[in-house]
C-alpha cells in the first residue's frame, strides 16, 4: 500500500467495519459453544466417581434455579453427572451471548466464561482427576484468554489528509455537527465516510470488548497538528481517545505505530 495515497480502500466502510467484528465475534464463540459440547461428552464421570467442588455445586444450583432445567438435556438425564449438566448451561450462556448479547443470561464478558471453566477446572484437580482437568479443561481455557470474545482486534486506518479535509470542511459549515444530518451538510464523501466510520466505532466500542477495536492508525503523519485533527474529530464524534485499564496500551496519548514508516503513529482508543 502507498502510504502517501490518500485513500482507503474502496469497500472498508462504517458498516464493513460492524460487519467484521460482529462475524468474528459470532465465529470464537460458535467455536467455544462446539468446545464445550465436546468437552461434556469427555467429563463422562458422575459425581460418585469423580468428586464436585461446592463451589461448583453452588454455581450449578444457582445456573438451574435462573435458567431452568430446560436448558441442560443432561440434568434431565442424570443429576450425577454434574459437570456434563453444569457444561450445558455454559453453553447456553454463550448462546445467548452471540445472538442476543444483552440477554439477562448471556456471558457479558470471556471472563464470565473463563471463571466457570476455572470452576471446572480446579474442581477436577481437586478430586483426584488433575489429568483430566490438564489435558480437557486447559486447551479450551488457553483460547479463551487468548481470543476473548473478539477473535481479533480490528485496527482502523486513514490518512492525514483526509482528517484535515474533514476538519476544514466542518469549520466552514455553519452548523454544528450534532444537530444536522451528515447528508444536509456539504462535505465530501471521503468526508462523509470518516464521520460516518467514527461514529460507528463509538457505537460498537459499547458493545464489543474494548481490545476488540483499539487503534487508529494515523498513514502519513507528520506533525503532532495530524494527531490533534483525529483527537478533535473523534470528540465531535463521541470516541474517547486515550487509553483505560490495564495492559501495553491502556495509557494515555498516542504511541508509535511500528511499520515501515516510522512517522506512522495510532491513537489508543480505550
């Protein structure tokens, strides 16, 4: 790619941009769904033979008293078989977690889904089956800290140039951004497309894990005023710049973005 061209690439848009996340979101928890059905018919072990944590226990009560027995064929089966029954309500979980994410039952976060596999993990380990929870439990816990809920973090990019047209043609527009339709204002589509593409990270950076959507990759900066236009520009549009929590890039500002342009930086987006 020309790091001076001025452009994008004709079809990464505000839309292509939900489209990717939602659809690698839908593809790491089908895939932990079909994990965790697998992982059942391994955990074949009823309680008599391989013991159950109370803590365990006290999770899979409070899973069948707000989910219903409906959501675990194995309950149903044989209440002995306890991780089998507390793996189908996990399942459950993250079914709802990927269709209607904002579902009272659903996971709202991979650690909610890592805590129950730490359950079953330590429970296993603690009754004799420590094999068991090494050689079944840990694979699928090692993807899980790995991908999360979001498979992939999803970088956006655009030139300077870009930002500063979109700046001066804001500036010279009599009203102000919040209150008219981008299509009653005279901006250019490239334009147009950055607002439209801010405001559609804002939206999703609610919904999806904050490292899902983190960078804005600034092509050919080249003074500080090129990190400043983005700044004011994702203020207008409602997206924190800056970092939040814990992690390499969860401080404030901006860092160099290393590639083979290293006037290149990003702004973190927490």
């Amino acid at each position: 790619m020309d790091w001076r061209r001025p452009r994008r690439q004709p079809f990464v848009t505000a839309e292509s941009t939900r489209l990717a996340l939602q659809r690698a979101r839908a593809l790491i928890l089908d895939h932990y769904t079909s994990e965790v059905f697998r992982l059942a018919d391994q955990l074949s072990p009823s309680i008599r033979r391989v013991g159950a944590s109370e803590r365990l226990l006290v999770r899979l009560q409070q899973y069948t008293d707000t989910l219903g027995q409906e959501y675990s064929r194995w309950l149903r089966i044989s209440g002995a078989e306890v991780y089998r029954c507390f793996l189908d309500f996990v399942a459950a979980k993250l079914r709802f977690a990927r269709e209607t994410p904002n579902h009272e039952h659903a996971y709202t976060s991979a650690a909610e889904f890592e805590s129950d596999l730490g359950l079953i993990r330590t429970s296993l380990a603690d009754n004799r089956a420590p094999r068991m929870a090494m050689r079944l439990v840990d694979p699928l816990l090692r993807k899980v800290r790995t991908f999360q809920f979001h498979l992939s973090a999803l970088d956006i990019r655009q030139n300077s140039r870009v930002h500063s047209q979109a700046l001066e043609e804001l500036k010279s527009s009599v009203s102000p951004i919040t209150t008219q339709p981008l299509k009653e204002r005279e901006l250019s589509p490239q334009s147009v497309e950055l607002i439209d593409t801010l405001r559609t990270v804002a939206d999703l950076k609610k919904t999806h894990a904050p490292h899902a959507l983190q960078n804005f990759v600034i092509s050919n900066a080249q003074t500080e005023h090129d990190i400043f236009a983005v700044v004011q520009l994702a203020q207008l549009c409602r997206v924190t710049v800056g970092g939040s929590g814990a992690g390499p890039t969860s401080e404030p500002g901006f860092k160099p973005f290393h590639s083979s342009n290293p006037s290149t930086p990003f702004a973190p987006l927490p």
